[in-house]
C-alpha cells in the first residue's frame, strides 16, 4: 500500500457528490465511527468539490487506533472496562 502524505491527490468515490471525485490528502479532525469523540489532526482525504473526508488511509489507521484507546482511557466512553 503506497503511503501518501499531505497535498497528495487521487480519485474516490464522493457518497455526497455521487461521483468520482478527486481528493487530496489534509489533516483533519476526525470523528470516530462511533461519533463519541473526535481525532485530532490524521490524515484524510477530503473531497475536493464539497470539503469532506471521504477517505482515511490505511496508514491512519494505527494513529486512530491509540487516539481511540486514549479517548477511552480518559473515560470518554460511556462503557465501563472491566478487567478479569
Ligand atoms: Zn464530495
């Protein structure tokens, strides 16, 4: 998997846009999946015709990753851990 770094371009598909679209690759804040929290500053790729992130890159993956476990650790989730 190339890696690919801020200002970098390539095409997707725009679920808003409903078309390929070309993106380029910017840091964001992103929420997560969940929509419980957000990380600050990955790179994604955002759409160049209406400024969305429609992509996060496999390299990101890893910073979502710990920034998610952090977000937990603080108590961000409403989840209670448990531990055996
Ligand atoms: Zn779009």
């Amino acid at each position: 998997m190339k890696k690919v770094k801020v200002g970098d371009t390539c095409k997707a598909v725009c679920q808003d846009c409903k078309a390929v679209v070309d993106i380029t690759f910017q840091l964001r804040d992103v929420p997560f999946s969940n929509g419980m929290g957000i990380v600050e500053q990955v790179l994604s790729g955002v759409c160049n015709q209406c400024d969305r992130v429609i992509s996060i890159p496999h390299q990101s993956t890893p910073e979502i990753k710990k920034a998610y476990d952090k977000y937990t650790a603080e108590g961000g989730s409403s989840e209670q851990k448990t531990k055996a």
